[in-house]
C-alpha cells in the first residue's frame, strides 16, 4: 500500500473515531454524568458531571441545582468555543 494511501486511511479512521467519542457525550438525549464541584455564581450555578470515561465537563445552569455526587442528564448546548455546556434542563436520576 502507498505511503498516501495509508495516512489517508489513518486520517479518516481518526475522524470517524473522534466523531462516535462525540455522538458518545451528546446526542438528542442529552449528557448523562455524575455531579461534582457545584458553586454558586452571580448568574446561576456552575457544576461538572463526569461522564463514565471520567473526562468532566463543565455545565452552568439557572435553574435548581443538582445534589453533589448524583447521576444527572443535562441538555441544552454547548458554548462557541466548546469550554463550557448550557444546560436548560437538568434531570436527576
């Protein structure tokens, strides 16, 4: 197989990877995790949910506010810049 070949294969085998690791931590259905490092803001409440790979991923919120260490799926958006998740719903499980 030509060296080209190869990378393309490897770059498309890539690609696909990051896309299913995305489709992963959102779909229609929201992000489901596990809450940590809740804290009051001006605005709202900013809190983490770990996801089951253990990355975090940091949500703010306007509404009530989930208890410390419980599974919750948010939904709403991600900000432009990807740093931070809008949740406009949050539900306890």
């Amino acid at each position: 197989m030509s060296d080209g070949r190869t990378l393309a294969i490897l770059i498309t085998t890539a690609l696909l990877v990051s896309a299913s690791a995305a489709a992963f931590y959102q779909d229609e259905e929201g992000i489901t995790g596990i809450t940590s490092n809740t804290r009051e803001t001006k605005n709202g409440y900013v809190f983490e949910i770990v996801v089951p790979d253990g990355i975090a991923i940091k949500c703010f919120t306007d509404g009530p506010v989930p208890d410390e260490g419980r599974t919750v799926t948010v939904y709403g958006s991600f900000s432009d810049d990807g740093s931070i998740f809008f949740a406009d719903k949050v539900v306890e499980h």
